[in-house]
C-alpha cells in the first residue's frame, strides 16, 4: 500500500466519523470512521518505516 492510499483512508475516515450525520440502520458510521481511519494510520506508519528502511539500504 502506498502512501497515497494511506492518507486517502485517513481522508475517508475523517468523513464518515466527523462530517456526516445520516443514520443507517445496523451501522455505526462514527465507529466505522474511526476504524478506517485507524487503518489508514497503521499503514501510513508501516510505509514510513519501509521508506526509512529502504533509504538506509542505499
């Protein structure tokens, strides 16, 4: 997963947990934001640490 990608489930997330206000039935849209957004941090966390050491290989 890139970078890109990982800002984008951050994004997304922010969305669902912080802007809107719909109501579905059975889902919580609030725990899901915060989910995605959990997710979208692990992996940015996890695509620096491959940066950092792929920069120190060179």
């Amino acid at each position: 997963m890139t970078t890109g990608f990982s800002i984008f489930l951050l994004a997304a997330g922010a969305i669902l947990r912080f802007a809107l206000s719909y109501r579905v039935n059975g889902v919580d849209l609030h725990a899901l934001g915060s989910i995605i957004m959990a997710t979208g941090a692990a992996t940015l966390f996890v695509c620096f640490i491959r940066d950092l050491r792929t920069a120190r290989r060179r």
